[in-house]
C-alpha cells in the first residue's frame, strides 16, 4: 500500500516541499531503481533458499521501511533516500510470489493464478488511494502514508499466516546460476521476447501509475478540497476494476494463448496513453471512462508477462528470469515517472501551455511502450504452441 500511498499524496508534497514536476517524479523513480534491484536479489534467493521463505522475511522488512518512510519523509531529498529504502525491501513479495503459485498451479490455470496475485495488488492499491482521498483532507498527507504503511504491516502478517502450512518451493544447489545457465537463458529467444516486450510494458504502466493520481487532482479536480478527493476516489475505483481485468486477461490467455492476448491489451493501453493526456476540458464523465478503461487495459496482461515467461523457461531458473525481466522491466519503469515529469515542467517553464504538457507527459509513455508490440509480435512467432 505505500507504494501508491506517495502518488495519492503527491499533489500535497509537490507543493510543501517545493519540488519540480522531476524531483517529484524522481523520488518515484528512487523506488523503481531500488525495487528493480530487490526484485533482482529476491529472484536468486528464491531459487536458492525457497520462495516462501524469502517472500515472509522481506515482507516483514518491507513493511518497516513503509513506516519509516511515512514518519521521517519531509524533503526532497529524503524522501528519495527514504522511499528508496522502502523499494529496496520490497521485492520479496513480487518475484518469489509468481514462483510459488506458477509452481502450486497446473498449465490450464496458472494464468489465471498469476492474475489473482495481481489483482490483489490492484485491490491494495485501490485500498491506499481511498484512505488518502478521505483522510488527507481530514488529517492531513502524513496521516495518511502511516495508516498506508500500517496496512502493509498487516498485509505482512496475513502473508506470514497464509504461508504457514504451504510447501516450500523447488531450491537449487547454488543461488546464482553458472556461466552456462546464463547461456542458455540469453540463447532462449522466446524467454528474451518476452522479457524485452514486458520491457517496454512497464515503461506504459509504470509510468500511469505514477501520476495518473496527479493528473485527476491537478488538471481535473482543482488541486484540493473535495474535487481532489473525489478524484483520488476515482482513481481508486479503476484500481478496482483493474484487479478484474488482471483475472480476466489470465483467463483469457489460458483459452486463446499469451501472445494474443499480450498483443490486445497493448495495443488497447498505448491507444490510452495517447488519448488521456489531451482531454482537458473534456467532460468530467468522457475523462474517468477513459480512466477507467486505461488502468484496466494496462494492467489486464501483466499477469501473461509472468505466465508466459514461466513457460518458456526451466523451473529451476525461473526466479533467475525473473530477476532479469525485473531489472529491465523496472528499470524502464523507473525511468518514465522522471521523463514524464521533466516533459510536463516544459509546462510549468512556460514552453507549452500546462495543458498542452499533459498531453506531451502522456504521449512520452505512448512512445515508449511502441516497441513492446515488436516484442509481442516476435514471441508470438517463438513461444510453444498451445495443446
């Protein structure tokens, strides 16, 4: 829950800490960056020492560093260190997570599993939207981050109870694979389709995440009150429906196939991210529709990502691809929250008109989730034939 709870709250922060539209994206970039490089070591530990343990152990350390981050963030500069820190801690629950229930579900259902552990994310980041959209005008954005923070302590817990009685998952001698491992994983093109196309996948949604809370608030709500409120509401509802499209583009891929599927929602997304940032002045309604379809698309094929790498490579390596996938993927996740936000100052520099740089910012993450159709198209041509 912390991870939205900084978007719903930045609104509020880019004012009080007298940050540009790019410090603000960069302390969601700090998370990213750190993230990447937790998603990466939780991978390896996963194939090592078992996914259940390393999904338990970090998931309590997460959560700590969630609350450190909501009490002692007051600045820039801190909050990078801070939010940081949070991302650094937080893998354990993401890479591991897709290994344990790719390896506890057979091949005509994993799809849908992966979009079930997905759309708990979804719910969670709905959960921390609608806390900050009724209690930052009541209590304030800190009081908010904390009560955040402590859903992700119990969130913790509840993972550490459900875990309990769960076998542990398949372990390898060593926790980073041998030179020949790496081989063979750099030589299985499908595996680097797919890992390339979901690339490009977590600069789109990544990015929309990241300031599609600030977009409603600013541009469409007038910045505070109950407008603002109204519209973090907004955002938290299609957090909702997107969980729905997680389950539901997982079980369309177990019946019509990955790629294709893959190939939709792509092009069903970037189709949003083109549209969404010019609609200033539009009717209130035609924006939270497009919201709405936006955050459903988006996410509804981020669960075949996880499926179809699953499949392409060997069980006892699939934490190690991930960690791959991961680095790449956030790592161009990490970057489009800080290009959208030096696109949008051209606004605030006088360059363009505001508006004109809304557009501009959501275009940047259009452009950049073009070349994941290539990606899609090529996997498509080499992933394994559906019985």
């Amino acid at each position: 829950m912390i991870f939205p709870a900084y978007s719903a709250v930045l609104p509020f922060v880019i004012t009080e800490w007298n940050m540009s539209s790019a410090q603000a994206g960069s302390v969601q970039s700090s998370w990213h960056a750190c993230y990447l490089v937790s998603l990466f070591v939780a991978g390896f530990l996963a194939d090592r020492f078992g996914a259940k343990k390393i999904i338990v152990r970090m998931s309590a350390f997460a959560a700590a560093a969630a609350m450190v981050f909501a009490v002692f963030s007051n600045s820039h500069l801190s909050a990078v260190i801070l939010y940081g820190l949070a991302g650094l801690l937080s893998g354990g629950s993401y890479t591991p997570g897709l290994k344990l229930i790719f390896q506890r579900t057979g091949p005509s259902a994993s799809g849908a599993a992966m979009g079930l552990f997905l759309a708990a994310g979804s719910v969670g980041y709905a959960l921390a939207l609608a806390v900050s959209a009724v209690v930052v005008p009541i209590a304030g954005w800190r009081t908010a981050l904390i009560l955040c923070a402590g859903g992700t302590a119990i969130g913790s817990a509840v993972v550490a109870a459900a875990l309990k009685e769960v076998p542990e998952t398949t372990r390898e001698k060593q926790a980073f694979p041998s030179r020949k491992d790496w081989s063979e994983l750099f030589a299985n093109r499908g595996a680097i389709a797919c890992i390339l196309a979901y690339t490009f996948h977590c600069w789109e949604l990544l990015g929309m995440w990241a300031w599609l809370p600030g977009f409603v608030v600013q541009a469409h709500a007038g910045g505070a009150g109950r407008a603002a409120s109204f519209g973090l509401l907004v955002v938290a509802v299609s957090h909702l429906i997107s969980s729905i499209g997680s389950i539901f583009g997982g079980r369309l891929s177990d019946s019509f196939g990955r790629p294709m599927v893959m190939l939709a929602m792509t092009l069903a997304s970037i189709t949003c991210s083109f549209t969404i940032g010019w609609l200033a002045g539009a009717p209130a309604a035609l924006i939270y529709a497009v919201i709405m379809a936006y955050n459903l698309f988006a996410i509804a094929d981020s669960a075949v990502y996880s499926t179809a790498l699953a499949e392409v490579v060997p069980a006892g390596r699939q934490g190690a691809a991930y960690s791959i996938r991961s680095v790449l993927g956030f790592g161009a996740g990490a970057l489009s929250p800080w290009v959208f936000g030096m696109v949008l100052d051209l606004g605030r520099s006088g360059y363009v008109t505001q508006s004109t740089a809304w557009g501009l910012a959501w275009t940047s993450l259009a452009i950049g989730g073009l070349p994941g159709i290539a990606m899609i198209l090529w996997f498509k041509k080499l992933a394994p034939r559906r019985p």
